[in-house]
C-alpha cells in the first residue's frame, strides 16, 4: 500500500498537500483512500496512516454508506465534481456534519482517481439555526410593536375623554379609575414599545473608576428625587487600573431600572432610605466586576423570588414590572448576568456581574 502511495502522489505533491489548511483525501479507482493530510488525519482522528487502505464509504455513517455515500460518488463520475452535506464518522466513533468536495481526475495510466475537501460546518449548522431563532424573535417583536401601536390610540382617545367627563360626572370615582386604567395601559405599551426597540450595545472601553462616577452623576439625583439616601460602598484605589468594555448608556438604564426598584421598596413616611451602592473586583472570577445596589426596604417573599426576572412580574399595584427583565436582557447582551438575593423585611440586593476589557491583545498592542 505505502508504494502504490508513493507511485500515486509524488513527493512533493504530497508535502504541499500536507501543510495547507483544508482537509484533503485522495481515493483510487478502487474508492480506497490512498493519501489524507494531516488536517484529515486530526478532523478524523486518526494515528499515522490509519486512514490509508480505507475504503471511503467507511467515513460515512452506517446508514448511509450503501445509498447515500454511492450515489455522491456517482454523481462525481458523472458532473467531474460534485458537493454535498453528510454526517461523517471519526474514528473514534464520535461524528460531524461535514461540507464534502469531489473531484474527479485521471493518473498517468489512465486510471479513476478523485480528490476530496472537507469542511466541519457543525458550528456554521448552529449559526444558522440561531439566527433563524433571531429571525422569528425579531419578527415577533415588530409584530408586538405593530400591535401595541394600535392599541395606543383607542387607549389614548378613552382616557382623554374620560377626563373630560370627570368634571361633569355624578360620580368621579368611576370616572377616575377608567382614567387610571387608561395611564396604566398608556405606561405599559409604552414600555413595552421600548424594550421591543431597544438597541443593540455597541461597547467601548472605559475605565471602571470613570464608570463609577458617571454613574453616581446619572444615579444620585434620581435617588434623591424619591427621598432616598445614596451610600457609596467602595474603595477607588483598589479599583484604579482595572477597564471594563461596556455600552454606558445602556448599563446606566440597567442600573436605573434597579436603583428605582430600591427607592420603591420603601414605605411611604419610612425615616432612613438608604440605597447602597456597591462595587467590587474578584480577579479570579470568569466576570470580575460586581456592582450592586442594596435596599433595606420590604423584600420579597421566597415564592415570588423565581418570578423577578419574568416579564410584566410586579408584586406591587400600578407597576408595569418590566424593570429587571430589560436589566437581565441589557447584561446578557453585554455578555455579564445580573443575581438577585432578597428577605422580607430585610431588603434587596441586585448584583451586576460584569466582564473585563475581552478583546485580544492583537487589537489592543502593537507589537513591537
């Protein structure tokens, strides 16, 4: 076997076909493989030459080896070169969806050769699966926004009137809860409309010290608004040195969604409101970065803890409940998670877990 591979493939043929990137795999007339590269060899698995003297058929999976894997040689007979898809079989058993390439050509003596590229394109399979998924996902939601667009204006046209007839109806109760349930309506679709709208992040690199500050400019006044008290719980120095990759403004809606559920935890008249503000870095976690806003307010009860992160989910009447879910989408698309732990009548405490500056030393440095 290892002279006709000799005969077959010519020294140096042999030596370009074994140090470029793809895969190749060259049969005889026999359909036995008489050359597989190194690329081949670690796709398959394979020790050596244990690939050589196999018959081609063999790579295909059992179900496919006595009409699938004919008929593709066939056709390569015919058309001179042909291409397909086909789960392939390592030789360890494991298997792989593979793009295969055939060509046919004739030796010196006129005999029946063909030549093979393969492609693992499981992982390509799964991109496009996903973005089939992103496909429907995207078609949903300019469906919901398309729906919540109609219901808008009747909405609006029932709450402007009603009022209208709140100075002139007998009984302003009545009148004041369809207004009620109007604004309510109004507020959620409006929510709804935003989330659905919500942009894709676009991450810089920042400082985390700088980030801090932003954020306390953009949170503080807000916390104040609702008679709350900010309490800072950090140290700049050992914080300093250490860059995050982030969409600012996103993470500052992300952080204000959940600062506003901390003020609201409180009962109206309640003497000290603090909102803690806490960040921190764990070098040896996968996301280094914690930011964290803590309450002392109500808590939430146990039962009800699973349910935070669902849309629409409030414990609280008037409320739309949509603040932690747009936070969870905002980190997971910035590639962090956000953990709540929480007891009645103890407090809250949400933690954003953010990752590091993630991109490769090659885009960063110049090399020297």
């Amino acid at each position: 076997m290892q002279q006709r591979r000799i005969q077959y493939m010519p020294k140096l043929i042999g030596d370009l076909l074994d140090i470029i990137y793809n895969a190749i795999l060259v049969i005889d007339s026999g359909q036995r493989i008489i050359f597989a590269n190194s690329r081949m060899r670690t796709m398959f698995r394979a020790a050596g030459h244990e690939l050589d003297g196999m018959a081609i058929t063999d790579i295909f999976m059992p179900e496919d080896r006595e009409l699938f894997a004919r008929n593709f040689l066939e056709q390569i007979r015919r058309q001179q070169e042909f291409e397909t898809e086909a789960m392939l079989r390592r030789l360890d058993g494991t298997s792989f969806l593979g793009l295969l390439s055939g060509t046919l050509f004739h030796w010196d003596n006129q005999q029946e050769g063909m030549a093979f590229a393969i492609h693992d394109i499981t992982h390509v399979k799964s991109l496009e699966r996903s973005l089939r998924r992103s496909e429907r996902v995207a078609f949903l939601g300019r469906l919901v926004d398309d729906i919540s667009h109609q219901i808008r204006n009747p909405v609006q046209v029932i709450g402007g009137f009603a009022r209208r007839l709140e100075d002139r109806c007998d009984d302003r109760r009545k009148v004041r809860a369809i207004v009620r349930e109007a604004e309510r309506l109004e507020a959620l679709l409006e929510t709804l409309h935003h989330f659905i709208r919500l942009p894709r992040p676009r991450p810089e690199k920042m400082s985390l010290v700088r980030l801090i500050r932003v954020a306390e400019e953009y949170l503080l006044p807000r916390v104040a608004a609702k008679g709350c008290t900010w309490v800072a719980e950090y140290d700049p120095e050992e914080l300093s040195g250490h860059s995050l990759l982030i969409d600012l403004p996103l993470l500052l809606e992300a952080l204000a969604a959940v600062v506003d559920n901390a003020c609201e935890s409180y009962r109206q008249g309640e003497g000290l409101r603090p909102v803690c503000f806490r960040v921190a870095w764990n070098e040896g976690d996968d996301l280094p970065c914690t930011m964290a806003v803590r309450d002392r307010g109500c808590g939430i009860a146990a039962e009800h803890l699973d349910h935070v992160f669902s849309h629409f989910f409030s414990n609280k009447t008037r409320h739309v409940g949509m603040g932690l879910t747009l936070a969870e989408r905002i980190l997971e698309e910035q590639r962090g998670r956000v953990t709540i732990a929480s007891r009645p009548g103890q407090g809250t405490e949400v933690v954003f877990h953010l990752g590091r500056e993630r991109r490769r030393p090659i885009r960063t440095t110049r090399i020297h």
